[in-house]
C-alpha cells in the first residue's frame, strides 16, 4: 500500500514540475503578402472628327456641310470639330475622321502621315483614292444633264414654240453626247413639238429646234458673248449653256438679250433669267459614305447624287420642278435611256 501511495505522489510531482516549466516558445510565422495595388488603367480618348471647310464659303453650303457632318459624328458618338485650315502639326491619335472641302490643305500627305485616319476628299479633283483616303467626285454626266435640260427648255418654253438651243465647244465629245440627249429631252416632253409658225434666220433659211451654236475651240474667252448674241438671231428663246463655255459674261449677254438659261455650272453673280442649275449633292453623299469610313473601308470613289439647285419658281414653277424632279429621279434609276431616240 505504501509502494503504491509512494508510485502516485512521484506522477503527482512529475506533472507538477511540468506545469511549472517555461512556456514554450511559438514557431513563428511570416505575415501574409501585401496585396499589390490595381495599376490605373487609361481612360481612352473620344473618337473625333473634324470638317475642313473654308472660312469664305457660302454660309448657307457651309452650315448644311456642318450640320451634316456633327449630326453623323453625333450618332456614332464621335466628339465634333469645324477647322477652316489643317496642317500635319493637327494631327492626333484620337482623330478618326476627316471630311475635307476645297482647296486642297495636301489630303493625300495628311492620309499618309496619319494612317489611323479615314479621310474624305470632297470634290478635290486633283486627289486620287489610297489605303485611307476616299474620294467623292463631281460626276461626270453629259447626257444626263442633256436630257434633263432639254426636257426642263421644253416645258418652259411651251409658249415660245419649243424655241431652244445650246452652246458649246465645237468638236467636243462630251458636248455632242450632251446635246443628242438634249433634242431627246426635248421630244420627251412634246413629242414632235409642233409650231404653229415657222421661224428663219436673217439668211432667210428655215429655223429648226433645238438648235446648236458652237464656238471654236481656239477662240478667245472674251469673245464668247458674240455667240450668245448669235442664239438670239436664230430666235433661241432658251439655251443650255454646256459647262465649259459657261463663262460670267456670256451668261450676262444671254441675259441681257432675254434667253433664259439653264445649266450645270452655279452662275456667279447670278444672270438674268436663269432657270436652274444641275449640282452635285455632296451633303448626301458624305452621308452615304459615312458608314464605310466609320468601318475603316476606304480607298473609295463615290459619286454624289444630283439635284436641281438655284432655282428661279418664276420659270421652273414648283409644278413643273415637281415633273423635272420625277424625270431626274427616273434617269438617275435607269429607266430612262437619255440616249435612246
């Protein structure tokens, strides 16, 4: 009893001296990696695009290219600017696309300086298209604008017996091409067109319509005027004048001896009795090429649609610019062939 009382006092005394002892010293730890911090990230720049457009240009053509051009950057959430002129030095990388008017700031050196642009050349006719930059030219059109204004001459002249005429550039093609579509144009409106009278140059030779006045091709620019005065002795009572003759003081004589006219080229001061001219709309066709350069497609050629512009309602009243406009949309859709007797 004593060995066993004596066994348990020693377990008694070992756990006590156990208790007593140091405290145990803890493995350390290492404390855990600072989580490294999220590098800022960039905020990329809004996309811009920016109309170079001259500061002397028509304020009425500049607004409507303007408006054109910010509601399109609008709508493609594109930051907007108007610059009347453009050197390398404006380049940036946020500009996307630029629309670019006459005169010419050098489009073709800016494109290749700027690859991440799309530039648009509207009516340059000295630039050709590149890898980014398209190009929308003034269309090319003599028999077009023939038959409409034979057509447009026809109408208005009802009641001067159908008496119309063009002037043009002797021996030139595109004005022959003009003119065969002209006389077709013209018979489109009134068939035969039948006069009640019969009308005769000062040689006495019989006057037949539409009639045709040429200038020689050498001839001097300051003698064009004689030839207008020319339409008025064959009893031309409205003329076409073709764009290459249409010069200010020829169209001022046509005017000035009563012949109403009518033609592509924009009359600038604007003659007496001008009926109309056949312009390009650039404004639209800026819009049709706008999606191809949002989507980087370049490189392009676009030809602008036509439109009747400077129009005086006094001679083309709106009924009859209703039928002019039905036929120009009918040549433009291919269903009527100008030169197709």
């Amino acid at each position: 009893m004593r060995i066993v009382l004596f066994a348990l006092s020693l377990i008694l005394l070992a756990v006590w001296l156990s208790g007593c002892g140091p405290t145990p010293t803890p493995i350390p730890t290492h404390p855990p990696a600072p989580t490294a911090a999220p590098l800022p990230t960039a905020t990329p720049e809004i996309p811009l695009a920016v109309l170079i457009v001259p500061a002397d240009m028509d304020p009425a053509e500049s607004n409507l290219y303007q408006s054109t051009v910010y509601e399109l950057a609008q709508a493609a959430g594109y930051r907007f600017q108007v610059r009347n002129v453009f050197h390398a030095a404006d380049l940036e990388p946020a500009l996307k696309i630029a629309v670019v008017l006459p005169p010419d700031p050098g489009v073709a050196a800016l494109a290749a300086a700027a690859p991440q642009t799309q530039f648009l050349a509207v009516n340059l006719p000295d630039v050709s298209p590149a890898p980014n930059l398209s190009v929308i030219g003034r269309p090319n059109r003599p028999e077009l604008a023939g038959f409409l204004f034979g057509y447009i001459a026809a109408m208005v002249t009802s009641d001067y017996d159908y008496r119309i005429g063009m002037i043009a550039l002797q021996g030139d093609p595109e004005a022959q091409v003009a003119f065969t579509a002209f006389r077709n144009g013209m018979i489109y409106y009134c068939g035969t067109c039948p006069k009640a009278y019969y009308y005769f140059d000062i040689y006495g030779n019989a006057l037949e319509y539409p009639q045709l006045v040429e200038i020689p091709a050498d001839e001097k620019i300051e003698l064009y005027p004689a030839y207008g005065r020319l339409l008025k002795r064959k009893k031309v009572a409205m003329a076409y004048v073709h764009p290459k003759v249409a010069t200010p003081d020829l169209l001022t004589t046509l005017g000035v001896e009563g012949i109403i006219s009518i033609g592509e080229v924009p009359p600038d001061p604007r003659p007496l009795y001008w009926t109309a001219s056949l312009r390009p709309d650039f404004a639209a066709a800026i819009r049709l090429a706008w999606s191809d350069l949002l989507a980087g497609r370049s490189g392009q050629v676009i030809s602008p649609p036509l439109a009747l512009a400077d129009i005086d309602p006094t001679l083309l009243t709106p009924g009859k610019q209703a039928l002019a406009e039905q036929v120009l949309a009918d040549l433009l859709a291919g269903r009527i062939a100008p030169l197709s007797p």
